[in-house]
C-alpha cells in the first residue's frame, strides 16, 4: 500500500490542486478539541485524518506512540504519524499540515534550493521572447520527457515572458542528438518547440558545436536531477509538470527578482 501513502502525502498537496483542496478542507476538517489522553483524542484525531483523507482511505486504527503528543495512525499496513491535535502529519518523510495541505518539507526544501536568477548562465539556454518578455523564466527539459512536452504548450502561450530552456539529455539514449540536432537548427527556439510539441526533429546531423557537456555540468551544480524543472525570477525552483493555470499562478507570484 506504500504506493497510496504517496498519492496522499504528495498528490494531495500539490500545489497545482492546493487551492481546491483548501477550500473543500477548511470547512470539512474537524478540529480536535479533546485532552491529548483522553478517551475522545484517538476518535477525534481518526475523523479529522479520515477528512483529510476525504473518503479515499479508511483509518484502520490510532494509538499513542512513546513520544509525547504524537499519535500513530495505521491505514492499511502504512503508518503515519499525526500530532494530538490533528493538524499536521508525517507523511514518508513530509510534514503535513492537514488543514490546508501544505507540504511544508517541500516548500522549506525549495527555499533552500531556491537559485538566483542572475547566476543562471543564460547564454547557455535557448531564448524566446513572448510579447514584450518582460517577465523571467528559465526551464530544464529532455526531448523525451512527456511531462516536459506538456509544460512546452503552456509555456509557449504565456504572454509577456522571456522563456530560456535549457535542453538536458538525461532521459534516454537518443536525446543527447535530439538536443545537438535543436543546436544546430537555423532557429533553435523553433527547432525546439516544434520537436517538443509536434515529435519533429530538426532535419541536420547534429554536429555542430553544443554545450551539451556544459549544460550536464550545471544541473550538476544546480542539483537538477529532473526534467522539467524551472526557475523563476525570484529564485524559486519547481519541479515536475504544472497545470496550464497554475503555472500561470507560479509566473505572476514569482516574476519580482531577489
């Protein structure tokens, strides 16, 4: 059941299904009120976490850990651990706050990930601007990542933004010529988009003079281990696919420079 610890601890606070998931929680969650040990506690924590949970799991039993105000909650064979109020949770690893459902290791992990947008070597990404390009977005992407050809669709659509990608081969055997071939392309942002989104590689042999080798070199240094993964003018790193509307959302709150 390891698999559906995940769905809960991760999918569920996603941010791109956070503002959903806010509002159907707020007014659901039931706030626990009783004392830590009393009889009532492992009743109201097992309601406010089955809330939470929003009818997908049942919680199959709550009992008192040695630590001091931490519960133990079983579902199924998985277990996570929940304070006696109820309103956060350790989930693989991730601290949870029920109510709202943040993930509050993930947004501290990209603080600390976060990455100056003016140490970003731009001049090794391939430039489009949208609009007057204003505003600032960088994006790590494979020519064989599906999540990254997605993201392509919405980023090309943003209005008013300067997009650089910078093309990491790390996904399959094939995408080191794919990016050289984009390289060498007359048009390399239309080479780009147009094998992202419509599977057409540029019709050259790829031999022309890329910084492959030094794009590997800075995910290294940038700990991008993952495709997509952007970054925005203020620093902050986002990892993995976002829908079209809340990658919107990530541009508009995070387009001020640090």
């Amino acid at each position: 059941m390891k698999h559906i610890l995940v769905s809960i601890g991760l999918a569920l606070t996603l941010a791109s299904t956070a503002s959903y998931a806010q509002t159907a929680l707020s007014a659901s969650a039931p706030a626990v009120t009783a004392a830590p040990g009393s009889v009532e506690a492992p009743a109201q924590i097992r309601a406010a976490v089955e809330a939470w949970l929003q009818g997908r799991y049942k919680v199959d039993g709550v009992r008192k850990t040695p630590m001091p105000g931490l519960w133990e909650v079983q579902i199924g064979m998985d277990l996570i651990y929940v304070d006696d109020k109820a309103q956060f949770g350790f989930v693989e690893g991730q601290l949870v706050e029920f109510k709202t459902n943040r993930n509050l290791t993930q947004e501290r992990t990209e603080e600390l990930s976060a990455v100056p947008f003016k140490d970003l070597p731009l001049s090794l990404a391939i430039k489009q601007v949208n609009g007057k390009g204003t505003r600032k977005l960088a994006v790590f992407e494979d020519p064989n990542c599906g999540y990254c050809r997605t993201l392509r669709r919405d980023l090309i659509s943003l209005p008013d933004v300067t997009l650089y990608t910078f093309t990491l081969p790390i996904l399959s055997a094939d995408s080191k010529s794919k990016v050289a071939q984009a390289w060498c392309a007359a048009d390399r942002s239309k080479a780009w988009n147009d094998m992202m989104i419509s599977g057409k590689v540029p019709d050259n042999k790829g031999t022309c003079d890329t910084p492959i080798e030094k794009l590997g070199e800075l995910a290294r240094k940038l700990r991008v281990t993952a495709t997509p993964t952007m970054f925005f003018a203020n620093g902050k790193r986002q990892t993995g696919g976002v829908s079209a509307e809340r990658l919107k959302k990530l541009l508009e709150d995070n387009s001020k420079e640090s």
